[in-house]
C-alpha cells in the first residue's frame, strides 16, 4: 500500500538554489508515496487516475498544513560520552579555552568519557540523540566520529557512523600522528569496510594550526580518497589555512566551518562545485565571526547547513540553525532551506536521492502544522509545536499529537 498526503501547497519556496541542477521548484502537491519512494508529485485526481488501483495505507488531510522535504543535517558529532554542561557556566562567566583546559575540561575531557564508555552506553545515547534530531525535522544526518582518537574507540564509533573524522591529536607530533593514520588507521578501515563490518563513506581531518597542518591535511585526505572515501572536512574555522584551496584540488566533496576562508578560496570552491558546510551554531556560541554566506552565494558556492552538534554546540535542531543562518549570517529563508534540504544532501554526496521532493527519490518529508513554511524559520525554537509529521521512507516515524490540540501560532 501508499500513503497519500494532500497538501495546500500555495506558499512553498518558489526558487530555492539546487546544488547541482540550477534552480528548483516545488509545485503544489500532493505526495504519493510507494515501497519508501515518491512515485508522484501533484494533482490529486491526477495521482488517484494514476494509482486508481492502489490501496492506502494512510491518508492525511494537510488542509491548513504544508509540506517539506525532510531537513538534512550535514555535520555532527552524535557519538560521545560525557557532556560539558559544567563548562558552559565557566564559559558564561569568561573562562578562556585554556583556563578550561587546565581545568580538566575541554575535548580532553569528552575523549576520556567516552573511551570509558560501554559500547551499549554510547549506542543508547548515539540512538537517543538521533530521536531528537528526528523530532526536530531532520531525516538524514551526517555523523562523525572523532572523540576516540585511538585506533579501538575510533572503530567503536566507526561501528555507528559514516564519517571518519581526525579531529585531534594528543601527545603526538602532527607528523607522527598523520603516519599513524595513514599507516595503521586507515588500512583497518579499508579492512573492515571490504568485509562489510563497518560502512564509511567519509574522511575528515581538522585542518587547523596546532592540530593538522596543511600539508598533513593533504596527506591523510589524500589517502582516504585512495580507499574510495568521500573528502569532506573541517577547514578555515581559527585560522585562514588554506583548506578551501587544498579542497578544491583534491576534488573535496565539501568542506565545513570557512569562518577564515580566503576570496581566493571561495572563488576554487565553486569552481570546483565543493559544498560550504556552515555552522551558524558555532559561531554563535564560541562568539567567532559569521561565515560570509553572502559572498559564497554570490560567487554560485552551493552552501549548505549542519547543526554541528557536539559537546560544545549542544543542538539538535536544524530549524533553529537555519533561524541563526537567516539572521546571523544573512541568508534569506528559501537559502536557508536550500541549505538544509538538497544542498545539504549534495554535501553529503546524496542529492540523487535525498533532500527535495521529487519522483524518485526516498519519501522523506516534514508536515508543519501552518499553512506558512516559513513559520518553522521565523518561530524560533517554535518546531515542537510545528512539526506535526516527521515521514521516512513514506512512513509515519513521528507523529505530534499535540498539534490536534494546540495553536502553533
Ligand atoms: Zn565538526
């Protein structure tokens, strides 16, 4: 059976910038959905002709309600133990990073908890905070390991996540840390990823002065690229490093942060049709300046959204960051949700088959309970009370009884 969802959809992005075909349009709908794909998108008596045999599973008045694709989050960091509640007091207060350091806080601090942790311990909090994420309109995420930093943790995280992130390095030189890497992590992971015990996509490398410089950068991403994984990296977040260059060379599926990046480089990364991941969550609380999303639109960069979640930016919510992305850094509202649907999922290397509403691809969508998109933007921090269905696959995941009941206005 289908499911079918009529939708008013008068007032949906008219333009939304695609990532890889131009612009893009949502027309009215309704959504037919079959066997976990949207088979149709449009008149209704045009689909029931169509699918006059089809018996449905479900069917659900949007009347006053509009549809969306599921929102795509493309960077976080799920899989930890030990937050850092603690710290953000310190931080309130004025704590610089290495006042915290010193005392006992900072990634150290979630590295250590969470090499402690249980495998059990870290798959319930990893499928917790997916929930969350799910609720707050999110169908595909983009998860990073990195909190492990030795080879047995990073492989436990690996077991969870697609994204094999090198974010750190503790009491190794960069050099010796990119060998390690290179000569004993990731022949593990091609190993493992052959015999189909783990299934990573993606390398990332925290490409920042203290951490991995440029030329170790290129070396380990390099090496990921030669397994068959999909670059995409943290770059240009401290310190202007170069990396949107160096991604833009090695063919860099996306690269995230770009607070300090170069014309130069934004001119190589549309150029190179390498996707902007940009974290308004980031800048917001580690009071950095804004990623210069104007300019990146402007010179055609596809630009795209991630919440960012870790330890320090504790967010689950992409309609909150495209809130912060919209006031913040500029964006307008059809941007911001072009960054958080398909050009999200371009960053991911899933545009074929996430991230808009189009016959084809997975049936993954949000009803809000308006009749306005816009107000999942506008109300910030209002998405409880606006999502009404989170759908996966043309199923039903979440359903929020309480928008029978309550306003969302
Ligand atoms: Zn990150």
């Amino acid at each position: 059976p289908g499911s079918i969802l009529e939708l008013p959809w008068e007032n949906g992005p008219k333009e939304a910038s695609v990532a890889s075909q131009g612009s893009h349009v949502l027309h009215s709908l309704p959504v037919f959905c079959r066997d976990g794909c949207i088979k149709a998108v449009g008149q209704a008596d045009v689909i029931r002709n169509q699918f006059s045999e089809a018996t449905f599973e479900r069917i659900i008045d949007c009347s006053g309600k509009c549809v969306l694709p599921g929102l795509v989050d493309a960077h976080t960091h799920p899989v930890w133990a030990g937050d850092r509640v603690h710290e953000f007091a310190m931080k309130l207060a004025g704590a610089s990073y290495m006042e915290i350091h010193q005392a006992g806080g900072g990634i150290h601090f979630t590295v250590e908890h969470t090499r402690k942790a249980a495998e059990d311990e870290l798959l319930t909090t990893f499928q917790h905070r997916l929930e969350r994420m799910l609720r707050a309109g999110s169908t595909l995420v983009e998860c990073k390991s990195g909190y492990g930093l030795n080879l047995e943790t990073e492989l436990k995280m690996l077991s969870l996540v697609k994204c094999c992130c090198f974010a750190l390095r503790i009491g190794k030189t960069a050099t010796e840390a990119t060998d390690d890497i290179i000569n004993n992590h990731l022949p593990k992971l091609k190993e493992l990823k052959l015999s189909g015990e783990i299934n990573v996509n993606n390398i990332d490398v925290f490409c920042e002065k203290g951490v991995f410089d440029l030329e170790c950068t290129r070396r380990i991403l390099q090496a990921g690229k030669d397994i068959g994984l999909q670059i995409n990296f943290h770059g240009d977040e401290l310190h202007p490093m170069k990396s949107a260059e160096l991604g833009a060379e090695l063919g860099a599926r996306a690269i995230s942060h770009l607070e300090e990046v170069t014309d130069e480089g934004i001119v190589a990364m549309a150029r190179a049709k390498c996707a902007a991941v940009l974290l308004p969550t980031t800048a917001y609380m580690l009071r950095l300046k804004q990623p210069q999303a104007r300019r990146m639109l402007e010179e055609g960069v596809i630009v795209a959204l991630g919440s960012d979640f870790n330890p320090n930016a504790y967010c689950f919510s992409m309609p909150m960051v495209m809130h912060l992305a919209c006031v913040n850094m500029k964006m307008s509202m059809n941007e911001a949700l072009a960054a958080a649907t398909i050009n999200a999922a371009y960053a991911l290397g899933k545009s074929d088959t996430h991230g808009s509403l189009e016959v084809g691809k997975q049936g993954d969508l949000l009803i809000i309970n308006s009749s306005r998109w816009e107000h999942l933007i506008y109300q910030f921090g209002g998405h409880e009370a606006l999502i009404n269905y989170v759908i996966v696959k043309g199923k039903v995941v979440y359903e929020n009884e309480r928008c029978e009941t309550m306003s969302s206005y």
